[in-house]
C-alpha cells in the first residue's frame, strides 16, 4: 500500500498526497526545514515551514531530502546606501532605452561611455 501525505493548501483545504509529490528541504546552515508540493486541485505551488519532527516524518516515509545553505553573498558587507524603490524605476527606465549598455559601462554618472576625455 502506498503512503498517502495529507497536507493544508491555503485554497483547496486539506489534499492528499503521493509521497513523489512532497519535497523537503533543510537548511544545512540553521536546520530550518520546509516542505513544498503543487496542490493536486489548483496546482499551486504551495511551501510550510516544517519542524525537525516533521522532517524526519516525511524523510522517513520515503519523501526526497534536499539539503541547501545559505548564499554567502548575504555574509558580504555591503557599502554604500540601500537600493530603493526609486533606484528600481530608475534602473527600469534605463532599460528601456537603446543606450542602456553604454550607460551602465560609463564610469561617470550622468555622462556617456563613448565621450572622449
């Protein structure tokens, strides 16, 4: 008989699962551990956070462990001010032009890449 999972999606309610339809992931960093699975009814996307106890539950019931760390980018200091809502739209209208490419590689802000000094 196959292991059926019963778990909680925010719009259907309760669903059962197949054991090949879970995921757990664990943080080799902090231990925090999560599971995700797609809703067999509306198949979203749907991840909880889990508690060590609930890991091993599911490890145990045949559901694939994925361990993963933290990015090391986020133990970099980082200079300078916070990127803000304006910076976006400002990058975003950067974009859209046919020199975004010169823009950015011009060390002076507000000046062209292709002036000659």
């Amino acid at each position: 008989m196959a292991t059926r999972i019963r778990a909680s999606c925010e719009e259907c309610g309760d669903v059962e699962l197949h054991v090949d339809d879970v995921r757990v992931r664990v943080c080799i960093d902090d231990d925090a551990g999560s599971y995700v699975f797609r809703c067999p009814s509306c198949t979203m996307s749907v991840v909880k956070d889990a508690e060590p106890r609930v890991v091993e539950l599911l490890v145990a019931s045949g559901v694939e462990l994925t361990a993963w760390s933290i990015p090391s980018e986020l133990f970099e200091p980082h200079g300078g001010p916070a990127f803000t809502h304006d910076d976006l739209l400002d990058f975003h209208e950067l974009l859209e032009g046919d020199d975004w490419q010169a823009a950015l590689l011009d060390p002076a802000p507000g000046g062209s890449a292709t002036e000659a000094g």
